[in-house]
C-alpha cells in the first residue's frame, strides 16, 4: 500500500507546479504569490494541465507543512482567483444581491444634496508663515 500523496512534495499538483517553476527558474518554496497567481492562470488555459482547486489545495499544503507563509492567502493570488471565477461565470460567495426593496432606501441616502461650501480664497502667503524682517546690525 502507497503512502497519500496529497498535500507532500509528492502530490502531482505540486510536482506539477514545482516542474514549472524549474522550466522559469522560479523558486516554488516558498513561492511568490505572483508566481502562484500566473501557475493557475496558465493551468487554466491548458486543458490538460493540472485543475486550479488542486493546485492552490497541493501549493498551500506544501507550504503549511514547510512552515512558510499561504501564499494562496495573497491579495495577488485571491484576485487571480476572483479573475478566474468571473471568467468561468462564478458567482462569489461573499457577494450579496441586492433586493428591489432596498434599492430605494439605498437611492434615498446617495442623492442627498451636497451643502454649498464657502468660495476658496487664495492667499498672498501660506496661512501658517508669517513674513520674518531680519535686520543685518
């Protein structure tokens, strides 16, 4: 019986990742978040490249066992995946709709007129320097 692979160096995710990097002369660990973020979009435009919820699970296990940082935590790397769910027609989960009944309240708060505000006046001098005389004695 085989050991699990999932999650270790040995998953085909990583292996697949980590021959990536190599071809680039990246560094996969720890990996930059931008080059996580760019491996998944080139496994998302190959076929028959590794599936990009397998990458990111192998990619952060690796990581996690390793003691470095998720980089699938990444302000990078969550935008790629956002790029990648709006192009696959995936809705966000942290998305909320908004109901015909709210959006007259909603309306109702954003189109308040703004007060009118005294002319700006421009000044001879900046406000907080006073004009210094030095005397030469």
């Amino acid at each position: 019986m085989h050991a699990p692979t999932k999650g270790t160096i040995h998953d085909p995710a990583w292996r697949a990742f980590a021959a990536w990097c190599r071809r680039l002369a990246l560094r996969p660990l720890p990996a930059h978040p931008w080059t996580v973020g760019a491996f998944l979009l080139w496994c998302d435009e190959r076929p028959g490249a590794v599936a990009v919820t397998e990458a990111v699970g192998a990619i952060a296990a690796v990581h996690i066992r390793r003691g470095y940082d998720r980089p699938e935590r990444h302000l990078i790397v969550r935008r790629t995946l956002a790029a990648l769910a709006r192009r696959h027609g995936i809705i966000s989960t942290t998305t909320v709709p908004i109901r015909s009944e709210n959006t007259a309240a909603v309306k109702a708060r954003s189109h308040k007129p703004v007060p009118p505000q005294s002319p700006r006046v421009l000044r001879s001098r900046p406000k907080l320097v006073a004009r210094r005389d030095y005397h030469v004695h």
